[in-house]
C-alpha cells in the first residue's frame, strides 16, 4: 500500500488540519474537528457527524449546506472522546437542537452519548442517531446491533436535508430513523488496508477471492 505520511502518531491531526487547509471556503476548523464554513440559519437544527479518522471523505467529506453543519474526528480507527464530540457540538449550535451522529460500534455509542447527556445538561437538545446498515454484523431480530457502514452517507444526508429545510428537532430525527431502518448494506473487500505506522495490512485477501460481510476496519461479517 503506498501512502505518504510524516509522523504516524500524528496523522489524524495533520490530515483534519489538511482538509481544512484545502477546502477553507467550505470549512474551518474547530478543535477535533470542522464546522461549516456558512452555518445555517439561526434556529436550525445541527447534524453533527464523526468517529475516527481515516474513513476519508467520511466523516469530514460530509460537511457542508444540507448535510453536516460539522464534524468530529477521533485518532486513526477510533472514536473522538466525549469532550471532543461535546466540544463540536457546541460550537456547531444554531438554537435548535442538535443531532450527534456516527456509525453504531462501542466506542462511538459511548462517547456519543455521554455527550449527548453532558450536552442536554448544558441546556442544548440534543439526540443520538446510530446508523445501523450492515446486514452482515446481525440479523433483522436483532437490527440494533447492527454496524453502521455505507449506509451512513445516506441516513446523515436525509438527516441533513430535513434540518436545511427547516425541520425541528422531533421531525429531522422522525426522517433520520425512517431512512436508517430503510438503508441496507453488504460489505465485500479484496484487500486490507494498511494503518499509518504499520508495516502489514489489517488483514489479507487470497488472490481471486473476496472477503464478504467486512465491516469499515475489517471486521467479519
């Protein structure tokens, strides 16, 4: 895998700081993450998004008018913590609500929520959306448990367009959950990806076969 990078231990921070760089007239920075460079009008509701870097253009490729109104990234493969996601969200804060979002894996349910608690007692609305697409990771008794991949894209733009057309709290959370229990995904991989500083892939693929049911960081299905 050929990859260019400068300091594996600060790869997360020097790619947030890149992205922001590169596409200053779309987004700033914030600490741990991006807001929108335009925010919303005053009283909208706000998406924010995140879980760990290197998921690119997730979860910082989501931001912008009728998606994200911003981003949290934790280090490589690894969710933001909770004063990081706290943090974001309140600076992405428009008066009406927000709306944390992330794939559903451990790490991300707890910091998320524990934000979202931290949040709500700060006076600021504020609602968890746990995409779970992954049809591999359980099956449809038990959908809760399910991994949020692909499926993620689609449920924060609903989420987002419900909240760009001025949709209160209730209503954008309505759409999101009604988009998320009708987005279904399947992962397939043919190679692992190798993480910055280390010198072998996650996993590995024999030639002419396909792995199916992978999750984002190579999970089984």
């Amino acid at each position: 895998m050929t990859k260019i990078v400068d300091r594996p231990e600060d790869f997360a921070a020097t790619a947030l700081a890149g992205f922001c760089a590169a596409h200053a007239d779309r987004v700033i920075p914030v600490p741990h993450g991006a807001l929108r460079a335009h925010a919303g009008a005053p009283g909208k509701v706000a998406l924010i998004v995140g879980g760990g870097s290197g998921h690119y253009p997730a979860f910082l490729g989501y931001v912008g008018a009728g998606l994200a109104d911003g981003a949290v990234a934790g280090d490589v493969f690894a969710s933001p913590s909770t004063s990081a996601v706290a943090g974001v969200a309140r600076a992405a804060d428009l008066g009406g609500g927000v709306i944390l979002g992330f794939g559903n894996y451990a790490g991300d349910v707890l910091n998320f929520g524990a934000a979202a608690e931290r949040l709500r007692a700060e006076g600021i609305d504020a609602r968890i959306l746990a995409v779970t697409d992954d049809v591999a990771s359980a099956p449809a008794t038990d959908a809760a448990r399910r991994r949020g991949v692909a499926g993620d894209l689609l449920v924060f733009k609903i989420a987002g367009a419900g909240a760009e057309a001025g949709l209160d709290l209730d209503a954008v959370m309505d759409v999101a959950a009604r988009a998320n229990r009708g987005t279904v995904s399947f992962g397939l991989a043919f190679d692992g990806c190798t993480l910055p500083g280390q010198t072998a892939p996650l996993f590995t693929v024999p030639d002419g076969q396909v792995a199916l049911g992978l999750g984002i960081h190579g999970e089984p299905g």
